[in-house]
C-alpha cells in the first residue's frame, strides 16, 4: 500500500475518488428489518444457518449515541448518527464483487435505507463487507472493505467499525450500525469475528476487539468441545440484562475465535431446573461424571462450518469441563443468576 494511497484505500479494489460530500444532518430515529437474503451459492456457510435461526428478543435501554464531528464552512458540528456509513464512496464495487466472492448475508437497516452485505471467497476465506446508502430512494454511497481491515466496538445499541492502522488501533470511523436487541447486535458481532479470524489471504493485526463492551464476564472455565479444548464463559450484559453463554478457541492461530454462543436469559428466569450434574453410571465412571453437567436445551448458535455439538447419552446437551471444579463453579454462578 503506498503512504500516499487516500484513506481506506484497498488494492484490490482502487478507484478515483469522488469529489467530497457536505453530510447531512442524520436524525436519530431508528428502525430494523430481520429479512434477509443469501446467494444460493453460499448455503453451506455457516453464517446465514445464524442469521436464519430464531432467537428471543431482549430490549436495550439505552438506545446509544455516535457523535460525529466535521467540518462546515467554520463551525464544528455535532449530530447523533443513526446506522450510516462513512467510507469513501466505491461507485460499482459490489458488481466487482460478484466475480469473486459468494453474498452470504444482506441485512437491512434504517427502513432499508443502508444495506449491509457481507462476502465470502472460498479459496482463502477472505471476508469483506460492503455497504450500500440510499436516501429518498436514491443511492448515495457504497464502500467496500476486507474484515482485516476494520475494528468493531459496542456503544450501548450500536457497533462501530472503524478503519485500522498496522498495529489493529482504530484511526477513523467507517460505519455504524444500530440495532434493535441485545441477540441481534452479540450475533453480528462474534460473526464478524469469526469471519475475520478465517481469513488467510494476509496477515491478521493485532485486535483488542475481542470482548464486547458493556458485558459482564461472570465464569471463565475450560470444556472440552467437539473434541477440541475450548474457553467457556458466561457474560451478563449491564444494560439489556442479556445472559449467554460463549465457546471461543482457546489455542493456536485461530485463538478467541468464537465458537458458538447461546442465550440463556429465559432459562435463568423461568424457574424450571434446566442445569443438572451429570448421573454416574458406575463408581467407575463417577469421577469423569463429576466434570460434566447436563443443559435440558441450549440453542447454539455456531460460528464455523464444521462442528458437532456435545450431546449426552440421551441427548441432552453437555457441557464436559475440564475439572470438576470448573463444572461445580459454573453451577454456583448460574444459581447466582437465578437469585
């Protein structure tokens, strides 16, 4: 990339700058489709199995505030930000897409009026994400960007993503999107994560974006997990009241990928004993028993293409810690929620 490249310059995709754009003032009202549509070439990703799953819904308190300040004629300017984006315009770049690249996700946001795209390429599992402007029907602005490219933060209801210097430091904000609950905003957040982690078309900067803002980490332990050793952690979300679980990778190049997560805020509350130790068959089997606990239901949502979760005898779903102190230390923080 040559230091005298414009920002959010991409090789891969070059193109004349447009002529600068006065913003408008955005307003603040905000409003969400769940549609969404995927290229039939796709299907076996695993991203839109995520996004096609149905899922409870857990209003935010606080509806989040983005403050961005410019430029006009002599005076510095605030206005909140609804879902917008700020890239350089890319005129076509979804057309350029299309050659190489499968649409595994659209989402709509602000009545339709910013469309979200993401884009997979198979060979090397690079990821971009493309967005797509409009205004009183007329399109305004699309830009493009590899996943490597961006850092993503929670403010209250809204995630940005910010463009990044070499050492994965955000230097300028690129887009922001709002959304209307708490699952909504966690799932888009771990995909974007996991996508990021999969590309090995270049060299992964440093992030510091793995945790999302504002939770709170009530367990940290080990499982193992379809044969793999994974972190398992319970995050509590301060604002929506959120509860869920996360599996991430816990070693090697892929390591704080996310693996799956769930939503566990009905079963916390609704009373009924969803959580169980495992039964010991024998005095033999006892001990392994002792590092496994039994979940009545647990909807996953996976973030790889190839996973088969942890079912007991009878099918219940498993969590097989690494000790039995990790399985009896799980349980206390659950039964702390329930109080």
């Amino acid at each position: 990339m040559s230091p005298q490249s414009p920002p959010g310059y991409d090789q891969d995709y070059p193109w004349a700058p447009p002529a600068p754009e006065v913003p408008n003032s955005p307003t603040t009202t905000t409003t969400f489709s769940t549609q969404s549509s995927t290229a039939s070439s796709s299907l076996d990703h695993w991203l839109p199995i995520v996004f096609a799953q149905s899922r409870p819904t857990t209003q935010f308190r606080q509806t989040g505030e983005v403050w961005v300040i410019y430029l006009r004629a002599i005076f510095l300017e605030a206005y909140q930000a609804r879902s917008t984006v700020y890239g350089v315009n890319m005129p076509h770049s979804s057309a350029r897409l299309a050659e190489e690249y499968d649409k595994i996700l659209e989402l709509p946001f602000e009545d339709g009026d910013l469309r979200v795209r993401l884009y997979h390429r198979n060979s090397d599992q690079r990821a971009r994400i493309h967005c797509r402007l409009s205004r009183n029907g007329r399109s305004q602005r699309q830009t493009c960007l590899p996943l490597t490219s961006l850092r993503i933060q929670r403010n209250a209801s809204t995630l940005k993503l910010c463009r990044v210097d070499s050492s994965g430091h955000a230097k300028e904000l690129w887009a922001c999107l709002r959304f209307p609950s708490y699952e909504r905003l966690v799932l888009f957040y771990c995909a974007f994560l996991a996508l990021r982690s999969e590309d090995s078309s270049s060299s992964i900067g440093k992030f510091d974006d793995y945790e999302i803002h504002n939770e709170k980490n009530i367990y940290a332990g080990r499982i193992i997990d379809d044969n793999f050793e994974h972190a398992l952690r319970v995050f509590k979300d301060r604002d929506s009241g959120g509860i869920r679980l996360q599996a991430s990778v816990l070693n090697g190049e892929l390591k704080r990928k996310p693996v799956w997560t769930a939503f566990i805020t009905t079963h916390i509350h609704s009373g009924a004993r969803w959580m169980r130790k495992a039964a010991a068959a024998n005095s033999s089997s006892s001990a392994a028993q002792k590092k496994v606990v039994h979940l009545a239901d647990l909807q996953r949502y996976v973030f790889a293409t190839e996973y088969n979760p942890q079912l007991g005898p009878q099918g219940q779903h498993e969590l097989r810690f690494m000790s039995s102190r990790d399985a009896d230390d799980f349980m206390d923080r659950i039964d702390d929620l329930v109080d």
